[in-house]
C-alpha cells in the first residue's frame, strides 16, 4: 500500500495515513513499516521513522514523520508547547443540546482491558484533563460536521467527548454510534 507523501525535507515529512493502518509499531501492516519501505525503494535518505503524534486505526488523516532522532524530539516538544496544532474533521450525529461551539473540558480514565476511554471525576488518579475546542457545521440531517483543535490529545479523546454528549461520530460503533460507516474503498 503506498504512502502518500504531501511534504517531505531533510528532517521530516507530512504523509496521509489510509483507514484500516497504525499511526505506530514495527507490524507489517503499521506506517512506520510501510513509510521507511517505500522510502528505501525510492531511495530516499533518512535515519530512522519517528511519527510525532498518532491517528487512531480507523482515522484517515495527516501526520507528521520525524525522520531522525533529533528531530523527533524536537517535533515532539513543539507539540507538546503547543507549537504545533492539529485540527481534525469529524461527522457526528448532533444531540440538538450541543451548543454550536466551545470547548469540552473532562477528565478521561483509558482502560488498558477494554481498549476504551471513559468520562472520569478528576479524583481518579490515572484520570487526565482533556480540552477540546470545537465548532459545529450543520450538513445534511442527521449528520452534522464538525472542526475541532486538539489540546490536549488522550487516547480517544474527541470519540469520548462528543459520545457522551450524546453525539458520537458516524460509524464509531465503540462509542455509540447508530449510523454505520462502510470503510474506504
């Protein structure tokens, strides 16, 4: 499966990760595998394939590669400065309290066993607080679009938050969606 490439320098480079592969890992089917073998086909030099921040397997979307060490870390500290921003595009279906726009402050608790985040209080202790600015687009009903910036990135966190204001994304049967979404072809 090729990877396509939107931007790559000496130091790092913007790929589009397809639906259905990992952000992470060394499996045959992860984009760090399949990234640095069509590098090395097209001979491409780099050191080493850092991805600086992560897509869930079922999200098609940018991500930004470190291709080496140093600027791994550099890129990583940039986003966790808040240097860098991720903005994200989702369809949901619209629980008709969410208000137009705002941002979504919980704290969220990830359970390792249900691979699954859950709204926590903050006396949780591996609970961590989770912002999500956000701003709705009516489409066509019911599905309604939706531009968010990330903050603060936990592990399934704009799935969570827009679930259990009773507005999960379309197709994401884990938090509770009704309208199934077929896989891109």
């Amino acid at each position: 499966m090729p990877i396509q490439i939107v931007r790559i320098c000496r130091d790092w480079a913007v790929v589009v990760k397809p639906y259905g592969i990992l952000s992470e890992g060394s499996t045959p089917d992860s984009l760090p595998v399949l990234l640095e073998e069509q590098l090395r086909e097209n001979d491409t030099k780099f050191e080493s394939i850092h991805p600086v921040h992560r897509l869930d397997r079922t999200t098609e979307g940018l991500i930004l590669i470190a291709l080496n060490k140093k600027s791994a870390a550099a890129l990583s500290q940039m986003v966790q400065e808040h240097k860098i921003r991720k903005h994200y595009t989702a369809f949901l279906t619209r629980d008709p309290a969410l208000p137009d726009s705002g941002t979504m402050t919980d704290y969220l608790f990830f359970d390792k066993r249900a691979d699954k985040s859950f709204i926590a209080s903050p006396a949780k202790t591996s609970a961590k607080k989770a912002e999500l600015p956000y701003a709705l687009f009516p489409e066509t009903d019911p599905v309604t679009r939706a531009e968010i910036d990330m903050i603060t990135g936990r592990t399934h966190q704009i799935r969570v938050q827009f679930a259990a204001r009773k507005s999960p994304l379309i197709g994401d049967r884990k938090y509770g969606s009704r309208i199934a979404l077929k896989a891109p072809a």
